[in-house]
C-alpha cells in the first residue's frame, strides 16, 4: 500500500491485480506504509523525511515490521486507527481483474515465484491447486476492501480495471485533484510476454481460457462474483 495523508489518499495493492503498476504510477504523490513512516520516540517528526506525513504530538510507532505490500483494507486500518488516523474520509484506490486471468496469473507466480520459466498448461494440476490455495477466500473485492452490500463509492473507494489502466488512471488523478501532472504512460510492470502468456490462444479466445475445468470456471466464477459484477467481466471475453 501507499499513502498520501497530505492528499488524503491510499493506493491498496490488490494481488495480481497490477498493484506495482499502480504503485509505480502514484509514486510521486504517495509513500510506503512502514515503520520508518514513523517515528520510534513520539515524536511527530518522520525519522526518514517523509514530509507527507504529519502526527500529533506524542504519537507513538504501533508498527514493529514493514507492512506487507498485499495487507487488505482491515489489515492496513487497524494501525492507522491506533494512532487516530481517521480511514473513513480516506479516499482508497484499488485495482480488480478479470479473476479468471487472475487465477491462472497466480498459479504460475506461485510456481515460479518470479523465475523467468514458463509452466504448462496443466487444467488438471491447476484446479488441485485452486481447491487447496487457501489465500483465495481473503482476495475478493469485497473482502480486501470490506465493502459488503456493494456501496464502494460511499465508502471512498474507487475500483478501476486492470484492464482499462492506460484509459483511466489519467481520469482518476484528474478526478482526484493530485497536484503535479500524471504520469505520461501507465508503467507496465511484472509481465513477460511469453507463449504461455500471451493476450489470445487458438480461434482468438482468451489464454486462461484452456487452463480451466468446468469445475475450476465455476469455482472462481462463484469465488469472485463481486469482482465480476463491478468490473464486468465474462469468462472467455
């Protein structure tokens, strides 16, 4: 995550959802959630020159280790609560794709782990790992922001697609009131164009597409019904 108190502004990092591209596009305007964000000794002044941030005086450090890059929104507003960070009025930014996509993308991260080696289309070994993949239950959208009922807008959250970073992201900065100007381009980060990887597979359709068993399609299909129904999405599309 990132944060920008000064514009009141947090960029979450929705795994697989190109969270380091979003992280690199809102570098100027945000920093890093970690310890060194705050002082160890009460003091309001940051021991590492983070001007954005500013705290009363006799706030205390209530973090002890970088925070994760992927914490969700629960996991992230329990230590700014603790120092009287209001996360209500904060406006939050997070990205979704197609979750189809996103299965097969983690898949093959979790083989890898970022080893420059392609893995094959195995639909077989990949809805093993999808039954038994246990983070998955916590990375729907409505679970990563904790917005139930749908409401995102009223909860300060903007969900932009993946998938329409190069037209959207210029929008939201605008709509956001950043100061400075946007990046010129959207950062394409942590993608390889590979074979395995390529937008489109046989007859055009999508490459997920020959990943999935009618049980694994259906499985995230019912994992990720939020995801799918802000962002649209259609299997195979």
């Amino acid at each position: 995550m990132r944060i920008s108190l000064n514009h009141r502004l947090v960029v979450l990092g929705n795994r697989k959802c190109g969270s380091t591209t979003l992280d690199r596009y809102f570098r100027k305007v945000t920093e890093p959630l970690d310890e060194q964000c705050f002082s160890q000794h009460g003091s309001p002044r940051l021991i590492t020159g983070y001007a954005d941030f500013t705290f009363s005086e006799g706030t205390q450090s209530v973090l002890d280790r970088t925070l994760p890059k992927h914490y969700d929104a629960f996991q992230y507003r329990r230590p700014l609560d603790e120092i009287d960070v209001d996360w209500e009025p904060l406006r939050k930014l997070v990205s979704i794709r197609n979750p189809w996509a996103r299965a097969v993308s983690t898949y093959k991260w979790d083989k890898t782990r970022g080893r420059k080696f392609d893995v094959k289309c195995n639909p077989q070994a990949f809805e093993d790992f999808l039954m038994t993949f246990r983070r998955f239950g916590r990375i729907p959208l409505e679970h990563f922001t904790g917005v139930y009922g749908g409401d995102y807008a009223g909860a300060n959250f903007t969900v932009v697609r993946l998938e329409d970073f190069a037209a959207q992201l210029p929008a939201i900065w605008q709509d956001l009131g950043l100061p400075k100007r946007p990046p010129k381009a959207v950062p394409i980060a942590n993608r390889r164009i590979t074979k395995a990887n390529q937008p489109l597979g046989p007859a055009n359709t999508p490459n997920y597409v020959a990943w999935y068993t009618d049980l694994s399609r259906d499985f995230i299909q019912s994992l990720f019904r939020e995801d799918i129904r802000v962002g649209r999405y259609e299997f195979g599309v």
